[in-house]
C-alpha cells in the first residue's frame, strides 16, 4: 500500500504547523536567547524592547506563574534563564508582537549584561572537573579483568563521533489559541504531544485537562521533536495565558541551529581482547557523553549506548561505562538511534584496530563474532538472532568475493584513486527502553455510514505510521483502506502517550488499534450471527462482506454497522497495549528490556580520490531483517533515508562550536548534509525473508531507526580506501570523515608541515566571532 500522505505531500498540500489557518488577533512571538556560553546574569533591560513599534509585550522568567522548569527527566532546565546561562541560544526573554517582523526587530533592543563564567565545550574535561549530569553507569558480563589473560592479542585505543544536527524540513514551532475559562488548544510540532502538555502545566500552572495538545503531523522529527519541542510550545502557551490571545512562534531556521541541541558528541577509550580464532574475549569500554548544558533526554540516551555497546556480537566478559558530562552546549538529545550509534561505532572501531594489526579484514573479526541464537547480551537478555542469516544472505546475494576481487583489480590498476569495501552489521533493540514507556491507546469509532476514524497516541512524521495503521485496521476489521481516516493526534482523545520515537510507535499504537478492531469486530460478527442465525465462530468479514464459513452472506458491511447501531451495541473502542514481557532491573542492570531485536548486514563500496582527498560512495548494498514485512515501499523509505542520515553522521555533517560555545556550524552555508549528489550511487536493499515470529506489528519488525548505522559502514570503507593508498597508516578513529581531514590523512607529514593539525580542522576557532 502506497503512503496515505503521498498524495497531499507530492501536491503540496499537507499541513505543518505554519500553513493552520491564523485565527484574527494572533501575535508572534520571538526568543531572545543568550549571545554567551556561561555567566551570570548581570543586566536585563527589556524596555525599549517593550516599547518597540508593534511588540504588545516582554516576558522574562518573573512572568511565569507555576515553576520556571521544563527539565523531563531531571528538573535542570528552565524555561526561560533567571540568574545564570548555561549555552548560547538558551531562551532569555519572550517579545510578543503584532507581526513576526516586529517581533524580531525589537530582539535586538534587549540589552542583556553576562558576568562570563568559563565555558566547557569538551567532555573529558567536564568529567574531569566532576560536572556529571547523572552518576556513571556500568554495564558488565563475564570478569572482563580476569578475560584479558586469556586473551591472544589486546589492543587499545580511542573513538570520538561528533553531533549531528536534526535538520528536520519543518523547523520547531508551536500556535497556542485562548479558549474559554482559562483553557488553551496548542499545535505543536512535537514528537510527543503529552511532554508538551506536561511541559505547559508546569510553567502555567494549569491541570493538564485545561490543556489540548494538538498534531497532524510533522515535517521530520528523528528525535529532536521529542523533548525539545516542549521549550517553543511552553513559551507560546505562557504567552496566551497571559494575554489571552493566540501566539504562534515558528522558529526560523538559525534560530533553530542554533537554541536546539543536536546528536550526543561521543568521546570514548577502548580496550578488545582476542583470541587467535579471532573470537573476541573481553571488552572494555568508557564513554564520555557531550550532554550539554541540562539533562535533556541524555540520561536515557546514555543507556541505549550501554545497550548497543557490543553491536551484533557476542562478548563473553564485557563492561562499559558511560558518564553523562554537562558542557555548556545546548543540551543535546534524541537523535535517531538515541546513543545506540555512538556505541556501536566504538564497537567498530576496536574491530578495525585489531584487525589493522593483525593484518587481516575487519570482516574476518566480525564474522567470527556474530551473535547466534540464544546468546546472551551484556544486559542479560538472550537474543533471538538473524544476525549470520543477514550476513551470509549479504555476502551470497551480492557476490562479496567478486566485489572484492573488482576492489582489488582496481586499486591494482589506479594510483591515485582507491577503492574500499567495509561490511556493517547490525543489532537494535526495539522497545523504549524505560519499561513504563512502552504502552499505547486506540479510539476507534465506526460511523453508520460505515467509515472508520482512527485516534492513537502516534505522531505521522514522515516516517508512515499512519499508513501502517490504516493497514492494521483495514486488515483487522476486513475492509478496504480507503474506508479508514487516521485522525490527528491529540491529547484529548489519546491521553497520557508516549513520545513517537524509539522505533516502537508504530508497534505500539498498532497492537492498540488492532485490539480495538478486534473487539468492534467481535461485536459486529454477535450481530451478524443472531441476524443469519448462525454460530458467532462461523462469522468472518472479508472485503467488505460477511461470510458464514465459505459462503458469502448477503450482508455487508454498512448494513451489519447499521444493524448493530439499531441494536443499540456500541460502534466505538477505546484499547489499551502495553507490549509484554519487558523488565529491567536497573540495580542488577540486568534484565530483558526488548521485545526483539531488528538485524542487518551492509556492504559497502566507496572510492577515494586520493589527490584530492574527496570520495563517492559507489554502492551500498544490504540485507535487512524487517520481519514479515507489512509495507516493503515504506521500509524501503526508511531504510533508504536511514542509511544516507548515517552516511552524513559519519562522513559530511560536521557540528563545530568553537571554545566560546558558539555554534560556528549554524547555516546550511556551513553545515553539510548529504543531498542528491552525495548519496550512493547504488542502494541495493533486499529483505530477509524469515519464517520466524516476532512480536511486531502484523509480525512486521520496527523499521525507524536502525538502518542509520548502516551508514557507519562508510566511514571504515573510506578507512579501508585510506589504507590502499598509504598502506600501514592508522590514523585517529574521529567521525566525521569529511574531505578535509581526509585529505590530512592522506598527507599527514606534509600537513604537518603546514602546521594543520586534526583538531584544528574545522579552521573556524582562528575566525572572529559574529
Ligand atoms: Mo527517537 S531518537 O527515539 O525520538
């Protein structure tokens, strides 16, 4: 089934937050945010602001009438600063203004005077100096301190991978419209409309019930909508409770650079063990977390990293270590795959160290390590592998030996170009990894026409889970799609969601419609066997008509709905699911926190121009484990979008804050993404077909995340390319690999030479700040 959006979209019709329809009298709003990392708060006059042409009001944090704290996870953060900032771009002060033009104009009338304070950008120093969100976390198997005796070889060694910033289409914003006795309606562009409902209850004041949180969808969220959206939407809501007139804020597209926090940086130190079978032994790793300036989503994040830590390996005697260090960056959040990427990566890492000593591929250490059925994970949960089926279906499929011979012949052939091949396999969890998260809610109404209007708790944010709910319902209750609307979301009719993310939405709010379904079609087949006079259990409904046994009925449809409307038997659902069999110890930290887990292999081709230090990925081709896929057109989309946001992550997007904490990186001018020109040339995806059950939607497996770190198969092929044309080189593992540093890499004593060093790269310190 084709996406329900497909067709507004290509038009260009579907509505974000800035194309709803402006109610008469609506004021704009803009952030005044803070020009310095860290310091006190010294100074804040916003009169001639106040009194700027157009502004009907200045609001500071003395405004707010419930508590100035919209911290989620830990209560860190406020809303608007009070005495001290914490990062460039945090929300000073609110102008709110007849026109947005107005609005901006009278930003720059805010006088605002800092005492600096030092600002910390790095992570490692932050650790240093004891600036901790949260305690350390560790997980372990085995004794790894004994392992490393058994161990043949041991290497170590360090990672860094930058942030990633969201760069979602539609930027952050929300419109908050007054109703009567105090109540406001807010459209928020959020991933999670009850963190924002929550959000506004704390800073107004108000009960949750007073407020409506309203979503039709996103334009792209990949977890920056999770939490961050709460800040944009809280701040219109104050605004309307204080002036009780409609505000609508959308941020423009630096503003949203550069106030939103971005992919968690990563700086990490390994240690593997191997055995001379090439099994790994013992692995040994700390993490150091960019978190930035508040705790954000950062102490969930930094779980997941625990989680994926050994990827799709088995390692017997393991332990990380994960600290969540506070910087005076923006604080940085969910992004598509929630820290799993950054674990996974260091992972990868410590293979290619080993097996760039040993001489050997990387492939040879990953192949003999692969996790198999029944293996157990260094969190306690056994796993149900498709791990080696990806793999040997990757490496068969797509003739990895003949791949590898037409490298060779290649490199044999061109001096100043290189070919490389890298393989990637992976392993994700899916389920929210907080145990509570993992529920969802449906309202199904049938209507006596016979049409259907879905309510869940899932935000539609490019991604299709609209569609794929339409299909649960459709195939649930026996009729055609078209005759199924999915509603927007909203916290009215669906309370208490969960955020869409974590690739388990549309599990999660699938299995509650289906259940909702299932109990109207129990309900539908009582009426349709008292009116044909037959046993219930002989009813079916199939396109559209009943059926008793294999004899189509003279019933349809819209009949038996009208038939059990006049019965009085009610046409709505309203379903509850909480996925089963998930716990977690957090004192053992053990436990079995995921419902499955999704797998895959990549293998990909890239050539380097060995003169210029450019490269184009030629092809990536990979198997991936969707389960039973119930919509390969959408898990196609996904994997696609997935695997070039990877690519990005590990090879162009290159976040840089220079040592004031201001972000350099802050225009699409200075922040690269992949586009048309960038991406692989060939993107082969082939499913695995597997007979085995799961506890996914329709047996479908979660889609959403996991196919990024394919794109992290780029980075160690560019590596590998690296190491044709200057064999025995082992340059510093620091993601991204953009031209520039690979240029050095190719030329490291010249370079030297010209005093360019690594870290230095971006360039931009040495440039005045604006
Ligand atoms: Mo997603 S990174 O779990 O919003």
């Amino acid at each position: 089934m084709k996406n329900i959006d497909a067709y507004t979209h290509t038009r260009g019709e579907s509505i974000y937050l800035d194309d709803i329809p402006e109610i008469a009298g609506t004021l704009y709003a803009a952030c005044f945010d803070s020009p310095l990392a860290h310091g006190n708060i010294k100074y804040l006059d916003t009169s001639a602001a106040a009194s700027s042409e157009g502004v009907v009001r200045v609001l500071t944090f003395r405004d707010i009438p419930g508590i100035n704290q919209i911290g989620g996870i830990i209560a860190d953060e406020e809303l608007l600063a009070a005495h001290q900032v914490h990062f460039c771009g945090m929300p000073v002060a609110l102008v709110i203004a007849t026109t947005v033009q107005q609005a901006r104009a009278a930003l720059k009338k805010i006088r605002l005077e800092v005492d600096p304070l030092p600002v910390i950008t790095d992570p490692r120093v932050a650790a240093g100096k004891g600036e901790l969100i949260v305690p350390p976390r560790s997980f372990s198997m085995g004794d790894c301190s004994a392992a490393w005796r058994d161990c043949d070889f041991i290497y170590e060694g360090q990672a860094n991978s930058n942030g990633q910033e969201h760069l979602y289409i539609e930027t952050q914003g929300a419109y908050a419209i007054p109703g009567e006795n105090g109540v406001i309606k807010i459209y928020s562009s959020t991933q999670s409309p009850t963190a924002v409902q929550r959000a506004i209850s704390k800073v107004t004041g108000l009960p949750m019930h007073m407020l409506e949180v309203e979503v039709t969808r996103l334009g792209g969220g990949f977890g920056g909508k999770e939490d961050q959206a709460n800040t944009w939407a809280a701040l219109c809501a104050l605004a309307t409770n204080i002036l009780k007139r409609p505000v609508k804020y959308a941020l423009s597209r630096m503003e949203d650079m550069r106030m939103t926090g971005k992919r968690h940086p990563y700086s990490s130190d390994f240690k593997i063990g191997l055995s001379k079978a090439l099994k790994i032994i013992a692995y040994d790793v700390t993490f150091y977390q960019n978190a930035g300036a508040a705790a954000d989503l950062s102490p969930a994040i930094m779980e997941r990293t625990l989680f994926h830590c050994t990827n799709t390996y088995f390692v017997p005697n393991a332990r990380a270590t994960v600290y969540s260090c506070r910087t005076n960056l923006p604080p940085n959040t969910a992004f598509r795959g929630f820290g799993g990427p950054q674990g996974m990566f260091v992972m990868e890492c410590a293979i290619a160290t080993a097996a760039e000593h040993l001489g050997i591929t990387a492939a040879a250490i990953q192949h003999a390590n692969l996790l198999q059925t029944g293996d157990e994970l260094l969190y306690g949960q056994k796993v149900l592998s498709e791990a080696s089926a990806c793999w040997e279906k990757a490496v068969t499929h797509y003739q990895l030996d003949q791949i590898n011979k037409e490298v060779s012949a290649f490199n044999n052939q061109h001096r100043l170009q290189k070919k490389g091949v890298a393989l990637m396999p992976i392993c994700f969890g899916i389920s929210f990894t907080n145990t509570t998260m993992n529920q969802a809610r449906a309202l199904v109404h049938i209507y006596t026409d016979g049409s259907v209007l879905v309510n869940t708790g899932a935000i539609e944010m490019g991604q299709g889970v609209n569609t794929r709910i339409v299909q649960v319902a459709a195939q649930t209750l026996g009729i055609l799609p078209g005759r199924i609307k999915i509603n927007s979301t909203n916290t009215s009719r669906i309370a208490n969601t969960s955020p869409s993310a974590a690739s388990a939405t549309a599990d999660l709010n699938g299995h509650a419609t289906r259940i909702a379904c299932n109990t109207l079609l129990n309900r539908l087949k009582t009426v349709a066997a008292a009116a044909l006079n037959v046993e219930v259990e002989v009813i079916t409904i199939r396109e559209e008509r009943v059926y008793v046994g294999d004899s189509m009925s003279l019933l349809d449809w819209t009949q038996l709905v009208l038939a059990t409307y006049n019965q009085r038997v009610s046409l709505s659902e309203h379903a509850h699911y909480a996925t089963p069999g998930l716990h977690f110890n957090k004192a053992l930290e053990k436990g079995h926190p995921f419902a499955y887990h999704v797998f895959g292999t990549a293998i990909t081709t890239v050539t380097v121009d060995c003169l210029r230090g450019t490269y184009e990925v030629d092809a990536v081709r990979l198997v991936h484990d969707a389960g039973n896929s119930m919509n390969p057109l959408i898990d196609l989309g996904q994997v696609e979008g997935g695997l070039v946001q990877g690519i990005g992550w590990m090879t162009m997007e290159e976040v840089v804050y220079d040592a004031e904490g201001k972000l350099r990186s802050n225009a699409l001018s200075t922040y690269k993404v992949p586009d048309i020109y960038s991406v692989p040339k060939i993107i082969e995806v082939k499913f695995l077909e597997t007979a085995q059950d799961n506890p996914g939607i329709l047996r479908s497996k979660a889609v959403g995340e996991p196919p990024l770190m394919y794109g992290i198969g780029t980075y160690f092929a560019i590596r590998n390319a690296l190491r044709h044309f200057k064999p025995g080189t082992r340059p510093a593992f620091d993601a991204p690999m953009t031209p520039e540093k690979l240029l050095i890499n190719l030329y490291p004593e010249e370079a030297a030479a010209l005093d360019i060093r690594q870290q230095e790269i971006p360039g931009l310190q040495m440039l005045p700040a604006t």
